[in-house]
C-alpha cells in the first residue's frame, strides 16, 4: 500500500525524491520514537548498522524507479530473484527445493514484462533485487545484535543522505508542493517502519532462508494492491501464480 501512495505522487514529485523522503521520514520516526541518540556507537555496531541503512536505501530507490517503468506485481516479481537465491543458499531439503522451484513458478507467472519502454525497468527490478538479498543477511545481522530497532532507524538516515542526491534535480517540485511532500514521508510509515520493523522481529525468530522463501507472499500481495489500488489489469497466469506462491508456502511448511 505504501507503494501505491507513492506511485500516486511520481509525476508530481518524482520516483527518486519520494523514495529519499521515505527513507528519511521513516528514519526520523523511529530515531525520535526509540530515542536512539542515547545508543552506543558500540551498541549500534556503526559498520553494519551503516552499511545496512545504505543496502536498504539503494533498495528503496531501485524498487521505485522499477515501478515507474514497470506495473507493481511484475516489479516486484522480478525483485523476489534475490530472496530466491537466498533461500535457494539455505536450506536444501527436498522438500524446500520442490517448495522453491513451485513458488518461482508462480513468481514467473506474475512476471509477464512486455517489450514497451520496461527495459529500465527490469534492469532497475533486479538491482532492487540484488539489493533486497544483501537486505535479508545484512537485516538478520543487525537484528541479531543489540541495534535491532535502532540500528534500523539510525541506518534508514545514513542510507537516506547517500541516496539524496539523485533527487537533487527535483528538488524545486519540492517547495511547489509542500503537502505531497508530507505525502511522500508519510509512506515511510507505510512502506518502511512498519514493514522493516516487522521485519526486525521475525529475523530474531527464524532464519534468514525461512525469511526469505516467505518473501514470496510480496509479489502475490503486490499484485492484488495493484489490481485494486492500481486498477492494473490481471489474467488467469496471474492469478493461478498467486495460487502457486501460497501453495508452496503451505508445502514447506515450518521449519525443523
């Protein structure tokens, strides 16, 4: 949902600059929420924590410069290759296997790319995918540590200020619409403090490969936000690889 609202304000204030204030105005949040100042740099582990907020920033602004080429459901299809290869790095059950090889099916039936103006978007798709991996076991790390919650808000801000510069061409649209720029902090709750803060709490819980075939649900979801907020068109593919996605998951199955 937090894409959809900012996928509403790209034409008027840009992919690039909405995705820097939604990295931002959720850092800030959870900064001032959590009161993370008081943290140690030794509590935070700054290297990681750093180097975390950057992966998880340059994600941001992949993902949404994908979908302002491509529709929501097939971006984030082709975004799900990095969780893949995590999970296809993890476990290897047969069972976990036959799970994978059924979930990317349905992955790749709700990736239906055309061939009109999408090239830059699926290149940019798979670098938020590249991305999304280093996110899962660089995530696991800082939740696993004493940074958890504060560590992703305080890594959200240095990953912010290193991607705020591809939205310096865009910035005058910034003082010509203050209110959707209130818009576009406000999907920092939607699409990054609640998300990646649940998040936060189910890498203290399971492993980073069961985190990662779970991932799978994204691009199902995605594509029903975009059926109804959207109002994208779907197909039988589509929706059978939903059907695939949420089979599999209950295939797998929990963990030993």
């Amino acid at each position: 949902m937090g894409a959809a609202l900012a996928f509403s304000i790209f034409d008027n204030l840009g992919a690039s600059l909405v995705a820097t204030l939604r990295v931002l105005g959720a850092a800030l949040i959870l900064v001032l929420l959590r009161k993370s100042w008081r943290r140690s740099l030794e509590d935070l582990d700054m290297f990681w924590t750093a180097l975390f907020g950057i992966v998880l920033a340059g994600m941001n602004l992949c993902f949404y410069l994908a979908i302002d080429n491509l529709p929501l459901g097939n971006a984030v299809a082709i975004e799900f290759l990095g969780p893949i290869a995590v999970a296809a790095a993890g476990r290897r059950s047969v069972k976990n296997i036959v799970a994978l090889i059924v979930a990317s099916l349905g992955v790749l039936l709700l990736a239906q790319v055309t061939s009109e103006g999408t090239a830059a978007g699926v290149f940019l798709a798979l670098a938020a995918g590249t991305l999304w991996a280093l996110y899962i076991v660089l995530g696991s790390r800082v939740a696993r540590t004493g940074a958890h919650l504060d560590g992703l808000g305080i890594g959200m801000l240095i990953g912010g200020l290193v991607i705020s510069p591809t939205s310096i061409h865009a910035i005058d649209r910034a003082f010509d619409s203050p209110l959707l720029v209130l818009v576009a902090l406000s999907t920092g709750v939607l699409g990054n403090v609640i998300p990646y803060g649940i998040d936060q709490v189910a890498f203290r819980r399971i492993s980073k490969t069961r985190f990662a075939f779970l991932q799978s649900l994204l691009p199902a979801t995605a594509a029903c936000v975009g059926i109804l907020a959207l109002r994208q068109k779907t197909s039988i593919g589509e929706l059978l690889g939903i059907g695939l996605i949420i089979f599999a998951i209950g295939f797998r199955g929990k963990e030993d």
